[in-house]
C-alpha cells in the first residue's frame, strides 16, 4: 500500500484519458469524475478502474470522442444518447440536462443509452447540490447478482443515488448498491482469504454460501435482504426498477444483456438495447416549498437523527454522506492509499502508453 | 376466521364512512383503496383499520369533509394540502394532480401534507397504470423504525411503490416497506407464538432480538438489511429519502414527529409540520420513448426474469406484483377472509354507529 496526493493521480489519469483521444474537457470531467470515488473511500470505482476503461476503449466498445445528444425530449424529461462514450463523461452532460429542464419545470429526468460505466453514482446526484436542487442518479451494470429464487445471474449491482441540500449541515448523500454487499468487498474478504457474512452471496448451484469467491466461481451477488425471509425480494425489486427506469426506458441493454464491464468477457449476442443505460433526476426544492425554508428543515432533520439515543457500542447515528465527506477530507489531505498491484497496473499502463506514472 | 365476499365489506365500509359525514364520492373512493388491501393480501392495510380511521376522526384528529386542494404548482410540480382528510381520498386526489402535469409536460410530482395513513401505497401508485405511466407512491408513517445504530425509533415502515405498465403482461408492481418486514408480519408470529428471524426487531435497550413482541414492548423494527454487516444502513437511507421527500419537501411532520396512527397515542407537542406526508409521482412512457416499443421491451423483460432457472426447491422468479395480482382474483371469486378479532371490531363499529356488519 502507498499513498499517492490527489494531483498525483489527477495529472496521470488526465494524461492517460488525453492519449486515448479524449477532448481537453472531456478528459477532465472524466478524471475528475473517477478520482472522486477514490477520495470518498469507492476504491473499486475509482483510478483501480482506469487501466479496465482503456482495455475496453482497446477493444472499440468505448469511443473516446463521442457525440454525446439529446435524441428525445418533453419539457420535464428527455432521452440521450452517449455515443458509446465513458459513462464518466456522457452521464454529467445527462445530469445537467436533468438541471436545466428543472430549472424551466421544476424537474428534469433523463433516461440514458449507448453508455459505460459511470463511477460512483454519487458524483452526479451531487451535482445538483449546489443550485438547492435534490439529484438523482441510477445505473444499471453488468449482471453479477440473483433475484430472489434465481439461479442466474439477471442484474447488476444497479446503485441508487440521492442527494438532498441543507442549510448549515453538510447536505444528505445516499450513495448504495441495492445488494447486501458491493463486489469489492468481497474483493476485500478474498485478499485477507475471510469468508462472507450470510446473505452477500449464493453459490453456482443456487445454495446460500459464505465463500468470498462465490461469485468468482460462477454464483452470483444477492439483492439487498439476503433472502426471501430477510426481505431479499425487496432488494431484488430495487435493482429491478433502476434496471427499467436506466434501459428499458431509454433503450439501453437491460438485465442479462447488460455488457460487461471486463473487455475479455463479450457482450451477449442479439442485444435488446445500446450498451448500458443510466437514469437521472433534478427537482428544484423551491419548486415545492421555498427553499430556504426546506433547508431549514433538513438542518433539523438530520440534527434529531444524529443526536439519537445509540444501540450498545456505538457512538451516533449516522447520516447518509457523513462518513464519505470526512473520507474525502482526510484524502485531500494526507494523499490516497493504492494497493500495490494496483500501482503496478496503473504504471504498466503508463508505460505502454508513454506516461509517467 | 370467516370469508366475506368484496361486495358486502365494500357496503358496511361505504355506510360507514359515509355515516361518518364523508361525501358520497369520498367514501367511495376511500372504499375503494382500502378494500384493494383485503384484496391484494396486505390484510393490516385493509378494512381490519376501518375502527381506526373512525377512532382519530371520533378524536378530531381527521376531518370527514376536508377541502383537499393544490396550495403551490410548477408545471411538473405541486404541494397539496390534504386538509387533514383520510390519506385515502386525499392520496387519489394528489396522484391525479401528479398524472395531469405528466399530461402536460412528460412528468407530475407532488409531495402533500396535512394528511392521514392512505392505505397500500400501490393503489396509488397504479392509477398510473391504465394512462401508459409510471406511477410512484410514497409515505411516511408513525415512527416504529429504528435507523441503524438507532436505539430511538425515528422513522416509519416508509413504503416505496412503483408500477411499470407492460403490454401483453400483466404490470411489474412494487411495494415495500423500507424495513426487512412490516409489522403486520410480527403479529402474525405474535398469534402463533413464534419468534421472528434474525435482523427484524430490536429490543428497547437496542439489541438484537427475535422476539414477536420486541415493537410492542418498547423495541423498533429494522431497515431492510437487519443489521449493518447485511446493509441496514441502506434501508435507513431509503426510509429516509421517503420521510424527507414525503414531509420535508411538503410541510408534513417529519421522523419522530409523524402523528401515530393510534388514537390512544397523542401526537408530541411542538409539531415540526402538518399532519403526515406522501410524494407521488407519474411519468409518461412516451416522454422517453413510443409506448407500444417501451411496453413490448416490459414484456421481453418480464419474460426473461419469470423463466429464468431457479435455485433448488424453488418454482419460479417472481415478478414484483404477481403473487398480489393472484391474490386478488382469488378473493374477488372466494371472499376475504377475516380474522374473529376484526369481525368482532367491526360489528361493534357497526352497532355504534347504526351500519349493519
């Protein structure tokens, strides 16, 4: 493990995505984008995944200079498409559609195809922070979980993210796979050769299993629930909604036709839809109540929840957002870890390329 | 238990409202949603609360004649104050304000306040279904949820519902507690003198337990996940995002000063709002993309999910809706059962009020 500063990695990526071919500003969203996660503690969504995105650009399923559009529209929603750009890229340019719409209405939703994989869910809801907007973002993914009963693996870790102003308190961030558990925890597990809590994962066979290597060995992640006892059709449902609300009603590939996100794995043949698709509000707070008043509100809220009475052993509650801001805070400062084959990759990669990691 | 046939509860709930001082079309409609509980199965949402409504109404605490009406609107957005009306009439009331907007400008939402308990959340929602929308229905209710880390109960069982109109298939319909199980779920092991599963209730000092009767003797029911490690910090949040768009966004009292349903609990002194709180939402299928093409992608996605092989011991993956939808065939041909409890209650209900049971 070896702490790299913010800069550091911003200069590399940003240089690494300009030698693919991306746009001076595309290249710096996407960048700015991708190291988000990596500040917030999203260590699976963030530079760990650059050397991923560049096999597939490789592979010609990402086009670095897309013409990313608005190919259908209604006052309050419109359809883009990203041209098969990097999601990192294509998804803030849906996500200020979704603003501007609400800006005009009150509300904007964009529904998104021919996209990639867009890095943390949070980054595009936050964005509309900033103008007292509530953001929402949605992603479907390649298929790696089981809904309630099934053996297959049917969809993604489809996150839901949603981002709500304050006044005085920092702003309400909910940033979440609807699966018990995200993929790179159980990376986690397998590195330290631990096994699963009950309810992350199922094996090949369909059988509940507490392997961290389940789902490497063909089974699947669970929906959020575990199962059905413990509400897993609720999870499955979630997932389910986001994958509908990201592609069927954009015309993106839904459920097992999701491409993967690996470039050595190929899309399945006869695909429903273009490549995977992303979901996106706005709703302006003052397009409801004014907004000065509504924040108060939410100072208020979020007070009484984190002053609550704790359960033995723990000090507060917690509110969505908290512990990824003071994360992101001490990375800001102190540099942000990278794991040694992690390292290794990113200055593999470089070099082919003729970057100094 | 006794069967009672759809036609005969509908009468003695009409009469009763209407005996109440309810309009005419009011009590219709409110029969109507809280009769659609009996039907779907959600038998604690259904006439079995009819004595409860009457009880707040005998306290004053619901008004029988509200003038339910539109108090701020943009094109896509609107308040509603329910005038401390049944959440069963003003809940219809703010839907349809949300599905005109839709009409108009591609989508409606509309956060209400001053209201009461509105029965399943899914019958709102589904009034969506018939115009080739989206609908989405959301409340927040007493505090009987305990966000993690939480000793104190600060949310309510907050159900999310969204209904997806299909073309050949029946609509994929969802609706869920933000908990791992709703408290009716408890009274039913209550009765039977089960215990629960792990990672539904805590007891009152805040640890887990599987005790039936952990709510009813100070505990809290749980966000869906259970417990931290089996991501109750994601049911929280979704139970938050609820509570926060349902009351903050209206002016309805929020977390732990939602009035409770019961009539013998009063509501805290120093309100925060106005009555309780719902956040409706309807989206035009064709704001995105033509109906009939967005429809036929439900039915090929509805298809691949309900086939797809299943783990051991287990028939079929279920579509959201589907064992509802079966359910209500069911009991419009056989009957509602009952529970003595409930008939008992609302022959008394009757015999006070003059309305034959």
């Amino acid at each position: 493990m070896q702490n790299f500063s913010y800069e550091h990695l911003y200069r590399f990526t940003y240089d690494m995505l300009f030698q693919i071919g991306c746009p001076e500003s595309d290249a710096k969203t996407a960048t700015e984008v991708l190291l988000s996660a990596d500040l917030r503690g999203v260590d699976s969504h963030g530079v760990a995944r650059l050397s991923g995105y560049v096999r597939l650009w490789e592979k010609g399923r990402i086009n670095a200079k897309p013409k990313v559009k608005v190919t259908y529209e209604t006052p309050s929603t419109a359809v883009v498409d990203g041209d098969s750009g990097l999601g990192l890229v294509v998804a803030p340019f849906a996500m200020k559609v979704a603003m501007e719409k609400a800006k005009n209405v009150g509300t904007g939703w964009v529904s998104v195809k021919n996209s990639n994989h867009y890095g943390i869910a949070g980054y595009h809801a936050m964005m509309a922070l900033e103008q007292d907007m509530i953001g929402i973002s949605l992603t479907n993914a390649s298929p790696l979980v089981a809904p309630t009963f099934s053996k297959e693996r049917l969809l993604g870790t489809n996150p839901i993210s949603v981002a709500i102003p304050a006044k005085e308190e920092p702003p309400f961030v909910a940033d979440m796979a609807t699966t018990t558990a995200a993929n790179g925890k159980l990376e986690i597990l397998q590195r330290k050769g631990l096994d699963t809590p009950t309810g992350w994962v199922q094996d090949k066979s369909g059988n509940p299993t507490t392997s961290a290597n389940g789902v490497k060995d063909g089974g699947a992640l669970l929906p959020l629930g575990g199962d059905r006892e413990h509400g897993s059709h609720k999870g499955y449902a979630l997932g389910a909604i986001v994958d509908i609300f990201s592609a069927v009603l954009s015309g993106a590939n839904y459920g097992p036709w999701v491409p993967p996100f690996v470039a050595f794995l190929d899309p399945l043949p006869n695909l429903v839809g273009e490549g995977i698709g992303h979901f996106f509000g706005a709703m302006r707070v003052d397009a409801f109540r004014p907004a000065d008043e509504f924040k108060s509100h939410m100072d208020n809220w979020i007070r009484r929840f984190r002053t609550a009475e704790t359960t033995p052993g723990n000090e507060k509650v917690i509110i969505p957002g908290d512990p990824e801001r003071e994360l992101e805070y001490i990375r800001m400062k102190d540099g942000i870890p990278l794991l040694d084959p992690v390292v290794k990759d990113l200055t593999e990669l470089g070099e082919r390329f003729g970057v100094k990691f």
